[in-house]
C-alpha cells in the first residue's frame, strides 16, 4: 500500500523555511556581500549572532584572535565562510526533532549532514571547484527529506531492508517500492515548496543518482560523493549502514583514486574533529517550537 | 565504566569494570584482543589500510592506519602482562557501499592489510563480523573478554 497520500499531506504542513537560512541562500551567488547585507539577513534571529561567534572561534578555524562582532567575523574569516557559518546557524531549527526511522541518536541527521557539508567543502577545495559555499550547503540539506520521511521509514524499516537485502537494491529504491517515494525525492518537493534556487533543489532531488540528469551537474555528483564518503567513515551513520550504490564513473569524472579517497578521509578525520562546535548547535525542544513560529 | 574509542583510536587496560566500545563503525575495522589469564584487553578502530599514505600523519596518529596501529596494539597488551599464545582475537567492520568490485574498497583493503599483518605475525582471528553494507558497533568487556557486535538497528550478537 503506498503510503504517498498521508507523505503528501505531511508536506501541507510543513513548517516555513528558517528565514535567516532562506535569506543567505539568495546570497549564495551574489560575488560580492556587504556587511550590510549580512546583518540585514541575520537580524531575523536574535539569537543567531552568539552561534555565529562561537562557531567561528572554534578550533575549526583557528583563528588566533577572538572574534566579538559580525564585522570582526566577515574581515577575518571571509563573506564565504561566514556565509557557511549563517546558514548552518540558521538552519538548525530544521533539524532539532529526532529522526529514528533513520538514526537512533536524537541529532543523527543534524551530524550526518554537518558532515557531509564539511565533506563537501573539503571535497570542493580538493577538486578545485569554485562553489565551495554551495557545496558546504547542498551538503548539509541533501537530507532534508528524511524529516518528512522519517515517520514512514520508522513503521515500514524492516520491510523496506528486507526488501534491500533481497533484491540488493539501494535503500532510497526500496524505500520508493515500500512507501511509494524516497527520501530524496520528498526532499526536492520540500526544495520546491520552500523555494529553494533550482541547483540546490537538483542536488537534494537526485543526490543517490538514481537518474540519468542527475550526472549533468557537478554539484549533485560532489555532493553524492561527499555523503558516500562520510558513510564510509563510519561515525553517525544511519540505520541503513552503507546501502547505497557506488559509482565508478564518478571517480573517473573527478579523476580520483582509491588512494585519493583515502587521502580525503584522512583529512576529513581532523575536521570533523575541530568541527564538532557545528554539532553543538541544535538545541532542545524550544528551538522546535521556534521554528513553527518561523 | 564505558570507555570509548574513537575514529583512529585505541584503548588498552587491565580494569575488570571497564567496558571498551567503539561506535559506528562504516569501512573503518574494529580489532578486539584479550588475554583470559592475565585479564588484558585492548580495542583499535583504525580507519585506512596503510601508513605510506602521509607517514608524518601515521607518526602523530599510529591508529589511523592497520599497519601502524595494530602492532601499537598487541605491544601495549603485552606491556600489561598479555601474552601472544593466550590472547583472543575479534574483528569486526570493513563495511562497502553497494556495487563494484573495483571501487570504494576501503573496507576491503582495510580488511585485507590486517589479514596480511596477521598471517605474518602467525596471528589467528577467533571470531569475525566483517564487509557487508552494514553499520557496527563494538564492545569488549574486560572483565569476561566477551566481544559483541550491535549492526545498526538490529539485536547485539557475540563474537
């Protein structure tokens, strides 16, 4: 039985966009951003400014001063990290609810997804690409749909494994079998309804490539590659462990080795070290009711 | 006393109440030993098969790598009072996504390096839970040196 009309009325009553988040994103292709611009995106939250402090006087970027203003923050780390910093800030009221039809700790999808941005990122500067910020944050909403989904995965996840490991297919093709859609497909309608720029709404729709149009863009293959990449490391994975296809043609697309990879995770190991303020972020219960107040 | 060990990380003792678990375990491998008489245990959870790839790294960091790692790990047993004939040993980890034969094989050659480290040293392995597309987890409680895996969102199995 699919399962398409209650996941649809649950995508009625989605909750709007966290406007700081919403605002930044329109910056993302703009070459240059004021210091104006910025304090005009962050003013939506109040409490914004303190996360953006503290995440950048974090390890992670180790900066030998300690920043106090915005001002300070865009002169020293640069408009494009601290566009980063904005939207992850901005973006944590998304994901402070727990989701167990796919991880089993309360803020699995906010790690996950602070990792595959990070992932992206490095991957982006290994690559040479020149949208790192993009990448950083296709990384950290790949995943979006599983808010949705995760209520269904949770009443169907036995069958939708076993479906997986009976016709060894990935788990977003079983989860399309069991419940009638996957988890990055909910997350493209999610894009289109919370208007996100077309890009990004690609990379969240075809993330697993599952379609041909998924290899027209780098971006939805850098970020596909991030997410296998920090499966492969292991820490935060999901209830459905490394169940996703791997690629080969991405790899040579890219023009990386087995070795490179290793090389990747290595470097990745120490950033998700020193980036473990990122998981901090996501608070209790009253961010959750924040957020419906949008 | 749960003792976590981290991503390229170890942690030996001799403390009967100390439990050694490491988590989430994806193409990483988790190496489990225990010496029943001498009651010393130790886990490793390594990440990449091979030090060549950046030795400065594996000098500040012997855990992030099979080669360097798992030697680390039976000298510090052994610095304990464990003995090489006596010590039990369990391995799980070295997960795969889906898919080629030929291509993100990190858990694979993970497995295969210590295979090759163990046949050398004449190192048997007790028990294992390895490959697959599965998410580990891993105890080995030093007061029984019993090991159990927990594959994600199934029931604890020993090793």
């Amino acid at each position: 039985m699919s399962l398409i009309p209650q996941i649809l009325r649950s995508l009625k009553h989605l909750p709007p966009f966290p406007v700081v988040a919403q605002r930044a994103l329109n910056l993302l292709n703009q070459p240059e951003v004021s210091i104006e611009e910025l304090v005009e995106v962050v003013k939506f939250d109040p409490g914004i400014t303190a996360n953006i402090l503290r995440i950048s006087n974090s390890a992670y970027f180790g900066l030998r001063r300690e920043i106090h203003s915005l001002h300070q923050a865009l002169l020293l780390l640069g408009t494009q990290e601290l566009l980063k910093i904005i939207i992850a800030s901005g973006a944590t009221r998304l994901f402070a609810n727990a989701t167990p039809g796919y991880f089993q700790e309360h803020h699995g999808l906010w790690r996950h997804s602070i990792s595959c941005a990070l992932m992206a990122d490095l991957l982006a500067r290994e690559l040479a690409a020149t949208e790192r910020t993009t990448a950083f944050t296709a990384g950290l909403l790949h995943d979006i749909g599983k808010i949705v989904l995760s209520l269904y995965v949770q009443q169907k996840f036995s069958q939708i494994m076993a479906v997986v490991d009976k016709r060894k297919i990935p788990f977003q093709q079983a989860e399309k079998l069991v419940l009638g859609i996957s988890h990055a497909e909910v997350g493209g309608e999610m894009a289109r309804i919370w208007d996100f720029p077309d890009r990004l709404r690609l990379v969240i729709h075809y993330h697993h490539l599952d379609r041909p149009e998924a290899f027209a863009d780098d971006m939805v293959l850098l970020v596909y590659l991030a997410d296998l990449l920090v499966m492969m490391f292991g820490q935060d994975l999901g209830n459905e462990g490394l169940a996703y296809d791997g690629f080969p043609q991405v790899l040579r697309h890219f023009n990386l080795r087995e070795r490179d990879l290793e090389r990747l995770l290595m470097h990745f190991s120490s950033s998700w070290g020193e980036a473990k303020v990122f998981f901090g972020l996501v608070g209790d219960g009253h961010a959750v009711q924040r957020a419906h107040r949008g | 006393m749960t003792v976590v060990v981290g991503v390229a990380d170890m942690k030996v003792s001799n403390q009967a109440n100390h439990l050694l678990v490491t988590h989430a375990l994806g193409s990483c491998i988790g190496v489990a030993v225990y010496d029943p008489q001498a009651r010393v245990g130790g886990l490793l959870h390594y990440m990449l098969p091979d030090s060549s790839l950046d030795p400065a790294r594996a000098a500040e960091n012997p855990f992030m790598f099979a080669d360097t790692g798992i030697p680390r790990l039976f000298r510090e047993c052994y610095a304990l009072g464990a003995q090489k004939h006596r010590l039990a040993v369990k391995v799980a980890g070295g997960g795969q996504v889906l898919g080629g034969e030929e291509h993100f094989q990190i858990g694979r050659r993970n497995y295969a390096a210590l295979r090759r480290i163990f046949l050398r040293n004449n190192v048997l392995v007790d028990n294992e839970e390895v490959g697959g597309a599965k998410a580990r987890t891993m105890f080995l409680d030093l007061a029984t040196g019993r090991v159990w895996v927990k594959v994600i969102g199934q029931n604890l199995v020993e090793l």
